[in-house]
C-alpha cells in the first residue's frame, strides 16, 4: 500500500442517538481506490460523513499527516477532502454551471475555475446543458454534476457515497468509468457503493463494514474472491 494519505483510528461516532461506528481503523494510500462495502445500515455512509467532519466523533482522523480534530466541516474540505454525498443535494433550481461555480467557492486565485477544464473531459453532457436548472437533468445527469461539483474544490481526496443509486443501468458504467478517471488524474478516492462487483473491479483495496465495525479488509480481488464474506456480509 503507498504511504497513507487518510489515516483513521479508533474512529466512533452516533447517528441519531445510536452508536453507528465501534472503533474503525481504516487507510487509505495516495492514488488508491478504496472501497467500503457492506449491507445497508453497516455504517458506510456515516464513515465518510464522520471523515469529512459532518459529525462528532470519537478516536482520530489524519489527513496528509494533520490531525482533523475539531476542524470544522468547511475547512476539511479546504484541506483537500471532497465528499459527494448520498442523495447529491444539488441547488436545483440553479443551473449547472452555476452548481459547478458553487464548488469553487472557497478557493482563491485566477485559477478558481480551473477544474472546470477536467470536469467537461469527463462529463460532455454538463458542458451540453450549463444554462439547465440541475432539477431538469436525469438521475445520471445529476450525479455527474454532484462529482464534478466537488471535483471544483481541487480535492487531494474525493469519497463518493453512492454513486450510481437512483442511475440508469446504462449510465453506471460511465460514472464508475469516470471514477478510474480521476484517480488516473492524481486524486485519491474513497468509495461507498451497493454495486459490490462493478466497484470492486476498480477498487485496489477493500473494507467490508458490518453493524459500525470492519470485520474484513484486504485487496479488492481478495474480498471479491472470498464467497463467505460475499453471503455473510455482502449479500452476494
């Protein structure tokens, strides 16, 4: 594994009064795709809300070798980490590009909108439909923008919370395509996804969550290949 660019300890936290997270300890290298996998209600999504500092919690979060305690949400995201939530919440009665603009918000310089030029390589369609309110794309449409949206923060790490739910069959493939993409480009991904064996096809490593805990980690093509794991945890 390279040199870990997200470090995560003993990491706890509650959801709605309940424990959601015993004690996690994840990694993630520079330049890997990792993948959290598990059941609905394992925990997954509030792993990466607890990392991007949505939650209080419990045990430590490193990132790039700084500590993430009490850094509030806005400025872990100028630290580098880009979440793309469940659900996008997108501004939709904005247009597209005005989505796309929102994600620069806090970055300075005459480069803001730089990101802008890899957003459209990857999503044409966005570039297609910038005076477009984003409530009048597709499920597809709208996840794209919700990626390229956070892509406009430049983030040295971005974590996806599925990312193809609510998608056209047809259109997964071009967002777990683009996924590859961006790691190529430098960033580093975390990923949440129900499509276990898609995602785990582009994943380098694997974390399979049950009930707030890992109960199993390794490469991608080890927990694809354990069939114990996949019915006991995976439902496959």
């Amino acid at each position: 594994m390279p040199a870990p660019i997200l470090h995560v300890r003993g990491l706890t936290a509650a959801y709605r009064g309940l424990r959601a997270l015993h004690g996690i300890d994840l990694d993630v290298g520079e330049g890997e795709v990792v993948a959290v996998v598990g059941a609905n209600g394992a925990g997954k999504s509030t792993l990466l809300r607890a990392i991007a500092g949505q939650m209080s919690i419990g045990g430590s979060v490193q990132f790039a070798g700084k500590s993430l305690a009490r850094v509030p949400a806005h400025q872990i995201n100028r630290l580098g980490i880009g979440l793309v939530p469940e659900g996008r919440r997108l501004f939709p009665r904005l247009s597209v590009e005005d989505n796309l603009r929102l994600g620069a918000y806090a970055r300075r310089g005459p480069d803001r909108f730089k990101p802008l030029d890899f957003v459209f390589t990857l999503f044409p369609r966005l570039q297609e439909r910038l005076s477009q309110r984003a409530e009048t794309l597709s499920g597809g449409e709208q996840q794209m923008l919700a990626i390229g949206r956070a892509l406009m923060t430049a983030p040295k790490l971005l974590m996806l919370d599925e990312p193809s739910q609510g998608i056209m069959p047809r259109l997964v493939d071009d967002i777990l395509a683009a996924v590859r993409r961006i790691r190529d480009a430098g960033v580093t991904i975390l990923i949440v996804e129900q499509r276990l064996a898609e995602t785990l096809e582009i994943a380098d490593r694997a974390y399979v969550l049950q009930t707030g805990r890992v109960v199993m980690q390794g490469s991608a093509a080890e927990i694809a290949g354990n069939a114990e794991i996949r019915r006991a945890y995976l439902g496959m």
